[in-house]
C-alpha cells in the first residue's frame, strides 16, 4: 500500500469501479454466501428454509396469539397479515444486514489492506450482494406462500427490484460510509445494531402508516425505510403499480447517499493501513 497515493473519489470513478471490478464482486459473493453455510448438513438450502421458517413463526405469532389484522379488507384471513408484515421484514432485513455489517468490513480483511493490492471499495459491495441473495430467497417464499393460500400472483411483483433500487443506493452509501468510519471508531458496529433494531420498530412493518395519529404520521414518512416498505407491499401482495414520482426521487437521494458515501471511503481509506 502506498500511503501517499491520491484515490478518485469521483462519482464517475464509482461506477468505473463498479464496471471494472464485476467479476470479482460475484466471485466474492458467492463466496460470503457459500461461507455462510458451510459444514452444515443441509448446506446453502438454509437460505430457503429459514424464511420458510420465519414466516410459520409470524403467522402463528401475530394470527393465532395476538389474531392481529391488517384492516385492508373484509375478507382478510389469518395468514394475510403476516404476509404483509413479511414484506416488511424482507426489506428492513436487506438494509439492516449492510448497515450492520459494514463496521467490521475493513477490520475483518486486514490482509487485503496491509499485503496486496485490492479495491478495498468492493467489500461493502460484497455484504450488499450477499443481503441481495438472502432477499431473493424470501421474496420467492412469500411469493410462493401467497400463491399457495391466497392463489393470487400479481404480475406487478416483477417490478420490486425497481422499487427496491433507492434502498441499494443507500445501502452502497451507507456501507461505504460505517466501513470506513468502523476502521477509526470501534463503537460504531454497537451503534449501528441500536439503530436497526429501532428502525424494526419505526418503520411500517408491523403496523400500517395508517394506525398512527396524524400528529405522527408525519414523522414516520421521514424514515427511509417507510416509502420502500409501502411501495413494495403495493406490487407483491396488492398487485398496484408503485408511486413512480416518489420513487423517482429516492433514486435520487439513494444515489447522492452513495456518491457521498464513496468520496468519504475514498478520502479515508489512506489511512486504513496505519490504524490497523
């Protein structure tokens, strides 16, 4: 490592590095996920079972013990609610797995930093595409269980990884951002848990907008995660087309989070080899 040398922090030079370095970001992906199950017996059909698992454990939980209600019609049935609340939980999942591992990106590959040279900007990037697979496991369960119960497929279902476009954004950001910081300030990984755990509860997964007071729905569309969830509920389980003006300018908030977040990477990373 030179600890001289100037790194572009260019928004151009983001997607130069995303270009350049593809190949070896799907390399590192499938192996963070094989990684992740290796040795056990059932191996990397863990990721299928366990939000097969997860989702017998909300329909018990919130239709049987707490016989919780979405309210969006009539005829609602025990299972549409956790349905619903699955889809929240597919996205705040996918965002709080970047944001929570990014903190110890850096501090876990010390040998890329300190003995070869390697585009370090690529390991939030692996994280992202890791929590990218984990998310298409469970949207093809919810899917696959909407259909099973309700018989209803919406076509609209193909455009989720359009509404989820903002989020990815952000999470490229953000993780370039805590991985960064992580290097510099070891208490950020207890920090960012804290902040996760409350955005479960912050967020419209568990309850509609809705159900809150006016006085406080206010607040919540301040939270990120809020217009993802609604918009994705829309084309997975009501079969509606996503508000496009709205999402259009996430887009834009998620890819300025992302330029920032690299420049900031970027301009701190020289650093990296004498912290650790």
């Amino acid at each position: 490592m030179n600890p001289s040398q100037a790194y572009s922090a260019t928004p151009w030079a983001m997607f130069i590095s995303l270009w350049r370095n593809r190949q070896l970001i799907r390399q590192m992906t499938r192996r963070d996920v094989a990684v992740r199950y290796r040795g056990s017996v059932m191996g990397l059909a863990w990721s299928f079972f366990n939000p097969i698992l997860m989702l017998f454990i909300y329909t018990f939980v919130f239709s049987v013990v707490f016989k919780a209600r979405w309210g969006v019609s009539g005829e609602e049935n025990r299972v549409d609610f956790a349905i619903i609340l699955f889809v929240g939980l597919i996205v705040h999942g996918l965002f709080a797995e970047c944001i929570n591992r990014a903190p110890g990106l850096i501090l876990s590959n010390v040998n890329y930093v300190k003995k070869v040279v390697f585009p370090l900007e690529i390991l939030p990037l692996v994280a992202l595409g890791s929590a990218l697979f984990n998310c298409f496991i469970s949207t093809v369960v919810l899917l696959i269980a909407q259909f099973a119960i309700n018989h209803t497929f919406y076509w609209t279902s193909v455009i989720f990884p359009l509404v989820l476009l903002p989020l990815v954004f952000a999470s490229m950001g953000f993780g370039w951002f805590l991985a960064s910081l992580g290097v510099y300030l070891r208490d950020v990984g207890q920090v960012t848990g804290v902040i996760t755990m409350a955005l479960l509860f912050l967020s419209p997964i568990f309850y509609p907008v809705s159900a809150l007071p006016k006085d406080f729905q206010g607040w919540l569309q301040i939270n990120p995660l809020t217009l993802i969830i609604e918009e994705s509920r829309k084309v997975l389980v009501f079969g509606m087309m996503p508000d496009w003006s709205a999402l259009g300018i996430a887009v834009f908030a998620g890819l300025t989070i992302a330029v920032t977040g690299f420049w900031w990477f970027q301009k701190t990373r020289k650093g990296f080899a004498d912290v650790l």
